[in-house]
C-alpha cells in the first residue's frame, strides 16, 4: 500500500498544505466559558505534531446569542469566537500548531433549529429555524425521544432582520479568526444546523428570496461566505461542508442528482469557497446511480473546486455507530481510498475518529507503520 500520494503538498489561495490529510471537526465540550485553555492547544498541537496537513477545529460558536445550545456538553463548554477574551484564547492555539508546522482553521458554527430552548450560554436566545419548522417527524435519526418531543413544535419563521444580524455575526467571528491568527474558515454548512436548515427544503419552506426555489435556498449561505471573504481578504481559504444526511433525517437528500447539486453548490463556489468538503459517512459509496463516483468526486466536477472526502476513513464503521456503541475497529486497508484519490476524484482526506484516536495517524499513514487498534473509548475521552 503506497500512500505516497496523499503526501505530496496542495497550495489553495496563500496557504500551502504539506499533505492531503485533513483533520474532521470534532466538537468536544472542554472550552469552560466558550475559552479554549492550554489543554485544547495540546490537543491540536498533538495532531500538527503527527503531521496531520489541515487542522479543522471542532465546532465553535459564531457572535450570535442564538448559535450554541449545551448539545449533551455541559453549559457553555463549546468554544466560541466571539470577543476579544476568544481571540486572546485562540491565539495561543493556532502558536503552538504553527509552531508545530501544522495550519488550522476554525469551524464557524451555528445550531439554528438543533439549539434546544433555553439551554447554551444565552438561554433567553430562541432558536432559529428559517420557517419555524425543526424537521419532518418519524424519520431515521439517532436523537433521542424527549429532545425530539421539546423541539419539534412549530416555531416562527426567521425575520429578514434575523437573517441579517447571523449573516453579519459570520463576518465579525471570521474577523476574529483572523485576529486569533488561523490561517482559514471552515463553514459548518451540514448536518441540519442553520445553514443547511436554509438548503434543505423540509426545513425551510419559505416563500421569499430566502427559500422560493434551490437558488433562494442558498442565498443564506453565499451571504455568509460574502461576509466572511469581505472580512479576511483573498488569500486566506474559505471551506464550506455539507451533507446529504441530516441529524433530523439520516436518509435526507439535498440533492437528488448532479443538477441539483450544481444548482445548490455552484453560487457558494462563486461567492469564494475553496474546498467543499462533503460530509458522508461511508466515503467509499456511489452517490448517484449510473457512476461508481461519491459526493465529494460530484461536488468536484460540479463546482470545479477542490474537494474533501470524509466518512469511515481508517476505520469500518460508520459515526453514528460508534456513537452508539456498535463495535467498531480500525481498517488498516486504505486501497479503496487511495485508488478513489489516484483517480483524482477529489483532493483531500477527511479523518475524524482514526485522528481522534490516535493523534499520529497521519505519520503511520506516510511511514505505512501499523495503525493503532480503535476503540470507541475514545470518542468518550476526546484527548
Ligand atoms: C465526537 C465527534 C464530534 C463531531 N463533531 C462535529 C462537528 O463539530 N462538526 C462537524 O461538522 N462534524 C462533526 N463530527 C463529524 C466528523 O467531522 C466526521 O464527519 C465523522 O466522524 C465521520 O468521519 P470519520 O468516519 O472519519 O469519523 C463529529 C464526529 C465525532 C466522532
């Protein structure tokens, strides 16, 4: 198995990645007070050290009182950007990556309708949901009854002030990104939080130029990532995830073919994106019928832009899963990656569990040493 291939470098606008291995974004409650302290720059620091390419930090809260909610985390144990304090905070981070040769980039996150009321740091903040909806009832999903029951009463649409004042707050924390000194923005676009509540058509049933047709339903996000290249300049990437799936529907479908998912995806790629990073949890999946190919090999050809696989990378089973205690170990094969990656399908490797697992997967990957055996423990440990 010869990995060399990942390991030959990528420049994307004015930073130059060593390798194709990307950190995935794991969120982890350790930041008391929404403040990474000097344990969360070890963590990072540890997987720089093991020569992960691209850092992508878990989930951190945008400058909005409405983004975070306590998630099953603790209160206000999630990270923000937002304030000086945070910038102070995150600065001593991305030193000690930089330090260590490694480029990291913050998730900037919003829950929209996934914030439970009256939880996160400001519990008086109601959650947003574009059309007051949380998502269609009876559907696969993992969360768990009473939070289901708490949320899934109707709510109000979002006003357009509303739109404006989350746009603005995705710019002013990507200022203080840049301020905390990241070389990067990673938009978390997925998994049914605000941003994809916008794009998925269950959850946002509006009328407007917010939601009339797919084009309105990106607006929001091509609004944000405008704010966003409006406050760090030209040379720092922009990342923008997405996901078919959603916590509300593991069956849910943005996009029911490669039409559909230029229409949803090609504005963002105009708006300044750099690298879609395509959210699947097996990446070695056909996406649309009639080609072997899977999502993140579609976004490619449909924007042109650089893209990320992610899901079940180093490891056979999928995130929920293992979250949900199936067994679950490591698969030292990576052929079927590396033959998807030698046919150019996309251009970075998304690892989230192999990384969190072991913080040296990268170097064993180059070295072609054994990988560690996994253990759901430590999705527990978080270390
Ligand atoms: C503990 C944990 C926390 C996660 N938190 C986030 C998150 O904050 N943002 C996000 O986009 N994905 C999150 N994910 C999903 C991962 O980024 C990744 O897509 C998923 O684990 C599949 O990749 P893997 O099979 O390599 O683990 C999380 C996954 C895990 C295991």
């Amino acid at each position: 198995m010869d990995t060399g291939s990942l390991f030959t470098p990528l420049a994307v606008r004015g930073v130059t990645l060593a390798n194709r291995i990307v950190m995935s974004p794991m969120t982890r409650g350790f930041s008391p007070n929404g403040l990474p302290g000097s344990d969360v720059a070890a963590y990072y620091k540890r997987r720089a050290q093991g020569e992960t390419g691209l850092i992508i930090t878990e989930g951190v809260g945008v400058d909005h009182p409405a983004a975070l909610g306590e998630a099953g985390l603790g209160e206000n144990s999630i990270p923000v950007l937002a304030g000086e304090q945070s910038v102070a905070a995150w600065r001593r981070v991305t030193d000690e990556v930089h330090a260590s040769g490694g480029i990291i980039f913050p998730q900037l996150w919003h829950m929209g309708p996934m914030k439970e009321a009256n939880t996160g740091p400001f519990p008086a903040a109601s959650p947003l949901r574009p059309s007051g909806l949380w998502g269609p009832s009876g559907r696969t999903t993992s969360l768990n009854a009473g939070y289901m029951e708490r949320v899934m009463p109707p709510t109000r649409p979002m006003t357009d002030t509303e739109i404006a004042d989350v746009i603005a707050a995705y710019g002013r924390s990507a200022r203080f990104a840049k301020a905390a000194g990241f070389d990067g923005i990673a938009i978390h676009g997925a998994h049914g939080y605000l941003i994809d509540a916008f794009l998925w058509a269950e959850t946002n049933q509006r009328t407007d130029g917010w939601g009339k047709n797919l084009a309105a339903r990106s607006r929001f996000a091509v609004e944000i990532v405008r704010a966003i290249r409006e406050a760090i300049g030209d040379t720092m990437p922009i990342t923008f995830r997405f996901s078919q799936w959603k916590q509300q529907d593991f069956r849910a479908r943005l996009a029911n073919d490669p039409h559909e998912l230029e229409q949803i995806l090609a504005p963002l790629a105009d708006a300044g994106i750099d690298i879609f990073e395509a959210s699947t949890r097996y990446f070695n999946r056909a996406e649309f019928p009639g080609s072997e190919m899977n999502l993140a090999g579609w976004v490619k050809k449909v924007t042109g832009r650089l893209s990320m696989a992610v899901g079940g990378i180093g490891i056979n089973k999928g995130y929920y899963d293992s979250m949900a205690g199936v067994e679950t170990s490591a698969q030292p094969d990576l052929t079927p990656l590396l033959d998807r990656f030698s046919r150019n399908e996309f251009d970075l490797v998304g690892v989230g569990r192999s990384l969190l697992h072991d913080p040296n997967w990268a170097r064993r990957a180059r070295l072609g040493e054994p990988f560690l055996g996994f253990s759901n423990d430590s999705l527990a440990r978080l270390t």
